[in-house]
C-alpha cells in the first residue's frame, strides 16, 4: 500500500509542474485531477480535494468522474452538494435513483420539462410509474 501512495504523491507532483508550465486554468485542473484520482479508485484522496477549498467548478466533476468509474456510492457523497436542481436530478438519473430524479425535477422550476424527460428514461421501470402520480401537479 505504501507504493501506492508514492506513486500517488510522484503523479500529483508532477501534475502540478505541468499545471504550472502549461497554464491550466483550475476549472480544467479540477477535471483533471477528478478524474485521475477516481481512475485510480484513489476515494479518499478525491474527497480530501473535494474539500480543499471550494472548487471553481462546482462538485459536477467529482460526480462525472465517480459515475464514470462505476461507483455510484461515491458519488452519493458529491451529488447533494450541486447547486443547479437540472444537473442533481440529471446525475440521480444517470445512476438510476429514479425516486431521487423525481424529487429533484419537481422542485426545479422548468415546467415540469425535467419531470417529464425522466419519465421517458424512467419508463421501464415501474418505480417511476408509482412516482409520477404525486408530481403531475408540479408540472
């Protein structure tokens, strides 16, 4: 484990020169660096720079790069923390929590457009059937 950890440490130095000698603006260095650590299922350390200092993109990478990774328990812990209703009902929808799309697309203020879009994904499954009848009024 501790090699791991070197080489973890050597990655992040060197990402750093080349942040530096190439002038990577931070949204793209929050990408960047997202995504590297969650290819490398390194968790904890995406969470500790998660909560760094609040990021210039918002939590959408963290959330991109755990979906991505196949780890949807990951990106529990970030999809809470978006701000815009659209992308948090979009990212519960990527990982298949329809109750949560649902949710979060009747309290958008879109005229139900999310709500209805989510049905269309949703509407194999069943869960999403019972699920609707509460938000038609939202619409």
């Amino acid at each position: 484990m501790h090699w791991k950890l070197y080489c973890l440490c050597i990655l992040l130095f060197f990402f750093t020169k080349v942040k530096a000698e190439f002038k990577v603006s931070d949204k793209r260095w929050y990408f960047l660096k997202a995504f590297a650590l969650a290819t490398i299922k390194e968790w904890e350390a995406l969470e500790k720079f998660s909560k760094e200092k609040r990021p210039p993109t918002g939590f959408r990478p963290f959330v991109e790069a755990c979906i991505d990774a196949d780890e949807k328990a990951e990106a529990l812990k970030y999809i809470p923390k978006l701000s815009d209703l659209v992308e948090r009902g979009e990212a519960y929808a990527r990982i298949g929590m329809a109750k949560e799309a649902a949710d979060t697309a009747a309290q958008a203020n879109d005229g139900g457009e999310l709500l209805e879009r989510f049905r269309k994904t949703f509407s194999q499954n069943a869960i999403f059937d019972t699920l609707k009848m509460p938000f038609q009024g939202a619409s």
